[in-house]
C-alpha cells in the first residue's frame, strides 16, 4: 500500500520500493530533523516550522502565522544584509 501511495504521489516506483526495503536508507536524515524539531519545541501534531527558526504548535489562528512569516521574513532580510556587510 505505501508503494502504491508513493507511485500515486509522483515519486520513482524502484526507487520508492528500495527505500521501503531499506528501513535506513533515511535513518540519519530522519533523526537529524526530529533533533530539530525538538530544538524548536515541537510537542504535538500539527507543527508547523518557518526558517527553520520558528515554530508554531497546534492549530492557531491566522494573525499567529501572519505575525511568525512576518518575523521569519524579517530576521531573514537582516541576515542577508548583515552577511552583505
């Protein structure tokens, strides 16, 4: 069933059947995003992560992720002119 799901997403059947063989062929990637997660306080389902700084928990309101853009967006911009420097 997850090879037909994954075919039906658009991924590479072989390639797909090759990963679901190799239960670690993605072990690493898959624990160095779940440290990040929990670096970033991700302790429930939905999470939602924006920079890969900010992270906003559970279902909010749209002002939440309006305002979390907006300051991903903005220590962003900083970055880039402060690393322009």
């Amino acid at each position: 069933m997850l090879l037909d799901l994954a075919v039906e997403a658009g991924l590479d059947a072989d390639e797909a059947r090759a990963v679901l063989a190799d239960e670690s062929a993605y072990a690493a990637e898959v624990r160095g995003d779940e440290r990040e997660a929990a670096e970033l306080g991700a302790n429930s389902v939905p999470f939602f992560v924006f920079d890969r700084r900010y992270g906003i928990s559970g279902g909010q309101p749209a002002e939440v992720f309006t305002q979390a853009l907006e300051q991903a967006w903005a220590s962003h911009v900083a970055d880039r002119s402060t690393s322009n420097a």
